[in-house]
C-alpha cells in the first residue's frame, strides 16, 4: 500500500522544501517578473484576456476545492477513513497557512504592490490534490489512482495559469507555490504513514472490516 511510497515520499520532500528555500532566496525583495517571465505573461495575459483569467482563477481556487475535500470526505466516510482524510486535509491546510503567513512574509517579493510569493491559490490546490490522492490512495484501485493524480495535476497546472494570465502572479511565484505544498504534505505523509507492513495509524476501514 502507500507505506510502499514512504521512501519516495521522503525524497520528494526533502528535495521540494530546498527547492523552495532556494527559490525564495533568490526571488526575495523583488519587486517585478524577471526578464525570462514576460513572455509567459505576455503570452496568458494580454489586457483582453485578464478578467477571464482572473474569474477561472476565482472558481478553480476556493469552490473546486471546497467540492473536493467533500466528495473526498463523503467517500472517506463511506470507506471507514474519514479520519486519514481529515489528516491529510489538515497537511493541505498546514501548506496554505505557511505559504500566506510565513513565506509570503519572509521573502517580500512583489508584484503591482502585493506580497506574491508563493501564490495562496496554486498551494491551496496542489496541496488538496496531492493531500487527497494520499488519503484516498489504499481506497483506490490502480486504475483510479492514475485518474485522481491525473485530475489533480490538470487541476493544477490550470490555476498556476489562471493565477499568472490574471497578472496575479509570476510563473515563478506559481513553481514556488506547488513545491511548497508538495514538500509540505510529503513531509507529512511521511510522518504519518507506517513504515514497512506495520498496520497504518487511522488507516482505510477495510482493514478493521476483515476481522469481523
């Protein structure tokens, strides 16, 4: 099961959280794109296009992932591990409020006069499609599983867009954003899930259904 991916897991933290860190370091006190993003922003971005991308950015953050953590808690609820997805919804928060309350604060890096480093919006949705991946993942079938990763990265690469079309962020700001929110739930899982076979804490309800 997912213990499987402990060591993976760990790797990809540890090398996500210094990423992070590096590119924070060298994105700190800056007060616009650098030359190598404009034309991702011009390309996104012309004035035309800032509204639409903007609304896109508005309805992928906030209502999509509300949606989300239900279906995913209903379906938890349903298979015995509402708790697993209660954990994995606390990691996914635990990366929003480092990102808005400690990075953005840190670094200082702005765009238009606000704090943009990471984006709230890009960690908000990597952080709930990984962290529901992982709590779903024993519950899922193979087959599901490659559907759920690949919904959560489509999900997540479209608002990293909608948040740099809508001249909200930089595609740095956006990099940022998801190694951050990936390095913080893995670093997470990591703590939680078991090592090797040992039954895992809080884990799917199939498990306690079998010795019965």
């Amino acid at each position: 099961m997912i213990s499987r991916l402990r060591p993976r897991l760990k790797i990809i933290a540890l090398l996500c959280l210094f990423a992070t860190a590096m590119l924070a370091w060298v994105v700190a006190h800056g007060r616009s794109p650098y030359a190598f993003e404009n034309p991702a922003l011009a390309w996104l971005g012309p004035p035309s296009a800032l509204r639409t991308w903007a609304d896109l950015a508005e309805l992928l953050a906030a209502p999509v992932v509300g949606a989300v953590l239900v279906v995913s808690f209903a379906f938890g609820l349903l298979r015995r591990a509402f708790f697993r997805v209660a954990f994995y919804t606390a990691l996914a928060a635990a990366a929003l409020l480092i990102s808005e309350h400690v990075a953005k604060p840190l670094v200082q890096r702005t765009y238009y006069g606000e704090l943009t480093f990471p984006s709230g919006s890009v960690t908000a949705v990597s952080g709930t499609a990984l962290a529901m991946w992982l709590a779903l993942y024993p519950l899922l079938g193979k087959r599901a599983r490659t559907i759920v990763l690949g919904l959560g990265v489509a999900w997540t690469l479209l608002i990293s867009a909608a948040v740099v079309g809508a001249h909200w962020h930089t595609p740095l700001d956006a990099v940022g954003s998801i190694l951050l929110s990936v390095g913080v739930v893995c670093a997470g899982a990591v703590a939680f899930e078991p090592i090797g076979t040992r039954r895992p804490f809080m884990n799917a309800g199939r498990a306690r259904s079998g010795k019965r």
